[in-house]
C-alpha cells in the first residue's frame, strides 16, 4: 500500500443520433454545468468524484454530494464521501475559494418500500432502520474503499466540508434546483431512492432540474448481481421505475456500456506513480498525487473481486464513465443514445430489477410503457474516446 501523504439543456439526443467524430474535448469550452453528485461510494464512486472535484473545474461545478445506501450503508456512504472531499480539499484543487465548504447532504438509508413502511411510524428517509439493507462489502470491502479508508481519513482543523445534520438529500437538490432552474445536472450513481424522493416530495423539480444521468441497468446484457439486475437498480426498483417515469432530460447509462470501459491492471499500477507536474498540466487537469495513491491503494480489492467474477486483470470504471455523460460536449462525442420509456421490473421474483426500454413504441395497445417520459439510454460508446478522457484525467 502507498503511505498517504499525511501532509498532505441539452435536448435529449434523437434515436437516430450518433457520434460525432470530433475530439471529445474541444477548445471551446461551455460555462462550467452545475453538478450534484448522488452516490454510495464506493470505489468506483472514489474515481468519479476525485474526477470531478480535481479535474474538471472549468467543466463542471460541483454544488454538493448526497449520499444514499447502496454499496455501504448511508452512514459508511456519509463518511466516505467526507473522506474524499477532506481530501480534496487538502490537495488544494477544488476549493474556489479559501475557506469554502462542500456540502455533503444525508439521504436515504433504505429503499422506498421499507420507508413507505417506516412512514407509517413517523420516521424521515435519513433517520429510517437500515438494519434490512443488503450492502456490496464483497465488491468494495467493508468500509467501501477496500479497506484502506482508516489510512487516508483525515481530521482537518478546519473541515472542507458542510455536513448539516437534519437536511434530506432529496430537498438539498430541490433547493438548488430551485436556486437554479434549468441548470443543474444530477448525478446519480447509487440506488436511486434520493431521486425519487425528491420528484415526489417537489414534482416542480421535473420543471427546474437541469439533467439527470443516471448510472443504472442491463439493458441488453446481464446484470452484475444476477442474470436479470444491475445493482443500483436492484438496490431500489421500485425508486428507480418512479424516476423513469419522473422525468424526461434523463440520460441512462448501464452496464452494456460501461462493462465495455475498463482500466487495465497496469493502469491502475500507474496510479501509484507521482507525477511532478500533477497539477500544471491542463487541459484537462489531473488527479492530485494524493488522490492517485488512495485510488490506486483502495482499488485493490475492487480488482480482485474483477479477477474473481469476470476474469480480467483490471475494473470497470462505472461511475466516471456515467460522469462523462454529465459533460454534453463529451457526451454528444463519445455516447450514442437510443430514446424510448424504461420500466423496471418490480415483482419479487428472478427477474425483479430488471430494465425494459421501449425504444419501438408503434404498439397497437397500450400497455405499462405509454405515457412515459422518452429518455435517453446510452447503447454504445466509442470506448478509446472515453478511455481517453478518463485516463488523461487520471494521470496513467
Ligand atoms: C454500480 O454498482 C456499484 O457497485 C457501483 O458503485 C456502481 O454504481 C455498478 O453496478
Ligand atoms: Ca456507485
């Protein structure tokens, strides 16, 4: 293991659309998207969100993380996502500002069915029992960062980050969607309960929410939990249906693309080498030396649990390949979508979790697909461009 440095409104895109062939990053670069980021981290969630705090400053904003439960509990999730920006923060790079703080909002701690429940009883989705919730420790470690999480925590004089207790998730994105309508991108990456949560308890978000993506689903592929589910959408699918039918600027991406992404296992060996000039080379920027070295040290066992399921030296970069497409100049470059109605299969047998995109529609009947929102599901993906981006990113 490394020491750690102690001191240390895009129109959704037409069926027909494909890619473009221009470089993914272009000279002339958008005002930077307002981003929240939704997450369970996570190891892959670690890359995303280094990514975007430490590399993508002219590219997006980030206005805060929500956690949820999924790959730990919320409160693994909560102190996690701390972690990282505590990290950040120390490597110097995403603070605007001396002294400002990043808010890291509470969210669920179970699924919407067992909250429907605990409703019943008073309890709030941040406060509720999660002693029934089934958590990834044999894909991320225990502590979601394959173990290395007690090695890199650190305890700041003064903290980086805005934890207020007793703000839910689900208002914190309605409030800055409400700050600022039409420009704020979500970026979920776990079980999608906070999002659903936050179209059901403020429906004017369908309104003032800039973007959803969303990491989630098999499409025309198995899952990774079962032959049936991808486990963000087996991990809520009753809340992940409701915000397919929620909201129509969502872009999905799931495993038939991001299984086809991966970083090689002397990619990540590269992670672990200090580059001097980590910070002056843009665009785009890279990862701090700091971040490098976690990543690298927390991936570990993430890699592992690779070799064991998929028999590959090397990982599936989810979570950052679903962060490209909150970027739209790289997503228009790098992703081809296929518009249609996402349903999720919800009844407690083998094929619960599963997703069905509609992308016919010229169906003689009705059925549970008509009247949905038409969203984007992102089908293929031209994987050296996205590798590209990732891998400049990262500094290997
Ligand atoms: C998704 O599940 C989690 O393990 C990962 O963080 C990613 O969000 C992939 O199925
Ligand atoms: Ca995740």
């Amino acid at each position: 293991m490394s020491s750690p440095a102690t001191t240390h409104t895009n129109a959704p895109v037409d069926a027909s659309s494909t890619r473009t062939a221009s470089p993914a990053s272009t000279p002339a670069s958008p005002p930077p998207r307002k981003l929240i980021i939704d997450t369970d981290p996570g190891v892959d969630d670690a890359f995303a969100i280094a990514l975007a705090l430490e590399t993508m400053s002219t590219e997006v904003e980030v206005l805060g993380l929500t956690t949820v439960f999924g790959n730990v509990r919320r409160d693994d999730a909560t102190r996690n996502a701390r972690t990282l920006v505590e990290m950040c923060a120390l490597a110097g790079s995403w603070r605007r500002e001396a002294g400002a703080r990043l808010p890291v909002v509470d969210g669920a701690r179970a699924p919407l069915a067992a909250l429907d429940e605990d409703d019943r009883s008073g309890a709030g989705a941040s406060t509720a029992d999660d002693s029934a919730v089934l958590v990834a420790d044999f894909v991320h470690g225990e502590d979601g960062f394959g173990g290395v999480r007690g090695a890199y925590e650190t305890r700041p004089e003064e903290s980086a980050v805005e934890h207020r207790a007793g703000r839910e998730a689900a208002d914190f994105i309605a409030e800055m969607c409400a700050k600022y309508p039409g420009e704020v991108t979500v970026l979920a990456l776990a079980p999608l309960t906070n999002i659903a949560l936050t179209f059901r308890r403020h429906p004017e978000c369908s309104e003032t929410m800039g973007e959803l993506v969303v990491l989630g689903g098999a499409f025309e592929v198995n899952g990774n939990v079962n032959p049936a589910a991808e486990a963000n959408i087996l991990g809520d699918p009753e809340a992940a249906d409701e915000v397919f039918g929620a909201f129509e600027r969502t872009f999905v991406v799931g495993l038939d693309v991001t299984t086809r992404v991966r970083l090689s296992g002397a990619e990540i060996e590269r992670l672990e080498t200090v580059l001097r000039d980590a910070d002056a080379v843009s665009p785009p920027r890279r990862c701090s030396n700091l971040l490098r070295a976690f990543l690298h040290d927390a991936t570990q066992f993430y890699k592992a649990y690779h070799l064991r399921v998929a028999d590959f030296d090397g990982i599936y970069v989810h979570d950052p390949t679903a962060l490209l497409l909150a970027l739209p100049h790289v997503r228009d470059a790098v992703f081809t979508f296929r518009r249609g109605a996402v349903r999720v299969a919800l009844a407690r047998d083998c094929a619960r979790g599963a997703v069905f995109l509609d992308a016919r529609r010229a169906w003689l009947f009705r059925n549970a697909w008509s009247d949905r929102p038409r969203v984007s599901v992102a089908m293929d993906v031209d994987v050296d461009a996205a590798l590209r981006e990732l891998r400049a990113r990262l500094g290997v």
